[in-house]
C-alpha cells in the first residue's frame, strides 16, 4: 500500500550517484562502472526520445526507480507502445508501496502518450515478485525471448 510521503519525479543528472546505488540492489554482482562512462550512459538515457527514469522518493531521498520508455510504432494504427525495465527498490524501503506507485505513475504516462500496451519482462521466478506485477495489472499472457551477447563479441 503507498504512503501519502512518496514523491516521485523524473532523475536528472545530479542523480546518478542515487541511481547507481539502487541498481546494486537490482544487481549485486555487476563489476563498478567506471565514472566518465556511467555519466556518459546516463547522459544518453536522459537525452533519448521517450525515455524517462523515474524515482520514488522517501523524505526527499530516492529509494525506488524504473525505466519507462515509449517506443513509436507502424502497427496498432500507429500507436505507441511502452517498456518498463530496472525495477528496483532499496532494500531497507521494499514493502511499502514504492515501486507499485511508480509503475501506476508510469502506466499513466504511457496511457497520456497514447500507448496501446505497457510491457515488462522480469527474470524473477520469485512468485511474490510475480504476484507484485500481476497486482499492478500486468498479465502473464505473452512469451518472452532473449538472447544474450555472447562472451568475446
């Protein structure tokens, strides 16, 4: 359940630090970015058409954040689709309704781009994890596919 105390707002720059330290959350094992190039990455995202990375914040400090882009598209009588990605809550702040507003806040902005469908892809096999995204209103009726870059390339 959301408390009335989440701010949430689009990251800018000067949020990159609070970023990184979310996503060690979301992957504990990623090897350190080096400074120049996650400024130049971060950079980039905040410059590309349609996307956005949103945090939730808890007395001012960002404790949640995904990654919403919108995407054009030739289909669907040229209605857009959107992607949520890098869902992640900082541990000490999970449970209490963070991540579900921000992506309640980011369906709403699909919807106010005129998207036709808001997907997300988890490698969660967690059922509490699953449950939490079928609460938000995804449904588990497509497959999904990836492929990795393969080591060497």
């Amino acid at each position: 359940m959301a408390s009335a105390d989440i701010e949430i707002r689009e990251a800018g720059p000067g949020d990159l630090p609070a970023l990184l330290d979310l996503y060690r959350h979301l992957q504990p094992d990623d090897p350190d970015m080096d400074e120049d190039l996650a400024r130049t990455r971060f950079a980039q995202m905040l410059g590309h058409p349609g996307l956005a990375v949103l945090l939730a914040l808890s007395d001012g400090v960002p404790v949640s954040t995904i990654t919403l882009i919108v995407i054009p598209n030739l289909t669907r009588g040229g209605a857009p689709y959107a992607l949520i990605e890098n869902v992640v809550t900082a541990a000490a702040h999970r449970k209490r309704g963070h991540a579900g507003a921000l992506i309640r806040h980011g369906f709403a902005r699909a919807w106010d781009r005129g998207c036709y469908k808001v997907m997300l892809l988890s490698g969660s096999k967690d059922p509490a994890t699953l449950d939490f995204y079928r609460r938000c209103g995804f449904v588990q009726d497509k497959t999904g596919f990836q492929i990795r870059r393969p080591a060497g390339l």
